[in-house]
C-alpha cells in the first residue's frame, strides 16, 4: 500500500496540517461534557442519571486520553512544547497519566505495527475468545476489579511530576463542585474511572487491532480496523474520532478532525475496495466479531503485557 496512490502531495499537506482552533473546541467540547455529566446527576439525582453520568464521564476519561494521543503525534498543536504542557496539565493530570511516557510507548506501537514486536500485541492477541471468556473480562470491568487494579498501578507509578497536575486538577474539580453546592457528586469521577472507563478501553482497543484480518501483516487495511459508529457510540465509546484507527496509521500526524474527511475521500477512490474488513459499522459488530474460534493464530507466546490502566490483559 502506497499512500500516494490516493492522495496528492497538496492533499497530504492539507490533511496533516493542524488547526489551533479547531484542537481548542475539541478541549472545550470535552470539558463541556465533563461538566455537563456532573450537572445531569447533580440536577436530577437518581439511579438512572447516575448510570448515565458516570458512563458518560467514563468516556470523557478516554476522551482526555486521546487528545493526550493527538498531542503525542503533533496533530493537536503545532508547537511541541504547548502540546506538553496542556497534556500534563489537562489531558493526563486528570488519571495521573504521563505524557512523555505514553508518547515513547505509543511511537513504538506504530513503527512496529504489523509486526511480532508491536507492544501492543499483548492487549489483543487472545482475540477472538470465546463467550464465557467474554463475559468474564466484562464482568471483571463493570465490577471493578480491572478499574482498582489498574488505579493501584498508577499510584505506584506515580511521581511528584504526575501527582502535582493530578492535585491542582482535581483540587479545582473539587472547589468548582464546592461553590455549586454540589461537593456530593465529585465521586462520580471515581465511579466513572473504576466501573465504566476499563469496559469502554476495552471495546475501544478491540475495534482497533481486535481479531483484524492479519495483525503481522504490514499493510494497516490487515493490521487495524476502521469503526463506523453513531452517535452515542461517540459519546461513550470512540471520542474524538479515534474511531478512524485505519486512517490514523496510514498517515498518524493527521489531526483527529479530519480523519472523517480522510476516510470518505480513501473510501471513494477505492482504498477499501479489495479490503472490506477494514471497515465496519457499529461497536457491536466489533464485540461479536471478537467472539468465536480461530484456528489460524499466531505464536504469541512470548509477548506478555504488563498491568497497566490500558487494562487489556
């Protein structure tokens, strides 16, 4: 696959061209709903509110998360600097995250992408399990014990440079709840982190790399997975178009804005054509899609994955 094939070299410049703007919606959206989850149950408290809220915040952690990712890649902000400082300050304060480490980590994904030394093999490579196996990741996800055993590893992990961000971001969450006379709801976050944010990455993570046609082949239409989801599933599920995961390694410095238009313009001129796995409509296709038998598995045996928050083990 030769990218040039589909797109001109004006046509490349103008994709991966970020838009300082555009990136300050995005964070302002973001924040926007974040308050918005805190106000829904705040304004209405009950069961119901308090389910949506807290799936709703869970999928704004991932949001934070992968606009720390665009930053990572230079497709947020132009300058390198800026992007690490309101990544520290607002994307990875917030779940003591580190932007230098991930950005390190993430780089080796996609330059070893395709191949047996990708790092991210361990979070995908039992794909597809069967039912019952299925069910016991989602049952440890929505019962916390992924979501206490990955927040247990971050505070081991931690450092002064991850704690300081963490306590001004919460400390001002706390004071903005204070002032609001809503104080009560400020363990929703907790609530939202421990029981809705594990079972969302791990929907997430599956609809990338998840059972693909061929995760050691080195063209992206065999090693990753387009998701073409509806709106409550970007709500919750792919935030800031990171469900564009086939276009995103094709050509990664692509601002997440823009990965839409991209995949309309590949998929017109025939980039899908020979390759329709590479696409599919709906999350729940994904989960299905990772359900099953398979008897053409690779040899992963020697890749292991740490415990970490990215909780796909």
């Amino acid at each position: 696959m030769v990218i040039s094939d589909y797109l001109s070299r004006e046509e490349l410049k103008a994709f991966r061209t970020p838009s300082h703007p555009k990136a300050i919606w995005q964070v302002v959206v973001n924040y926007g709903i974040i308050a918005g989850a805190f106000a829904l149950f705040a304004l209405w408290p009950n069961p119901l509110t308090f389910i949506a809220s807290s799936f709703i915040l869970g999928g704004r952690i991932l949001g934070l998360a992968i606009l720390n990712h665009d930053a990572g890649h230079g497709g947020l902000f132009k300058s390198g600097r800026f992007s690490r400082n309101i990544s520290r300050w607002l994307f990875t304060g917030p779940i003591l995250g580190d932007y230098e480490g991930y950005r390190k980590g993430h780089m080796k994904h996609h330059k070893y992408a395709g191949t047996i030394d990708d790092p991210d093999i361990p979070f995908v490579k039992e794909y597809p399990v069967c039912a019952a196996s299925m069910r016991r990741k989602f049952t440890r996800d929505l019962t916390g014990q992924t979501g206490f055993r990955d927040l247990l590893y971050l505070i081991k992990s931690s450092t002064f440079e991850k704690r300081l961000p963490f306590l001004v971001w919460h400390g001002a969450v706390m004071a903005g709840l204070y002032l609001a006379g809503v104080l009560w709801a400020y363990p929703l976050w907790w609530v939202a982190f421990v029981f809705c944010y594990p079972i969302i990455l791990r929907i997430r993570v599956m609809g990338e790399h998840g059972n693909v046609a061929d995760i050691l082949d080195s063209d992206a239409r065999n090693n990753t997975r387009t998701t073409l989801a509806n709106l409550l599933e970007r709500l919750l599920i792919s935030p800031n178009f990171v469900n564009y995961h086939c276009e995103h390694h094709v050509l990664p410095a692509v601002p997440g804005h823009n990965l839409p238009r991209l995949h309309r313009l590949l998929t017109s001129r025939g980039f899908y054509a020979d390759h329709p796995h590479a696409v599919v409509k709906g999350y729940w296709k994904v989960v299905k899609n990772c359900v099953g038998e398979r008897h053409d598995r690779h040899d992963f045996d020697n890749k292991r994955g740490d415990a970490s928050y990215a909780n796909m083990s």
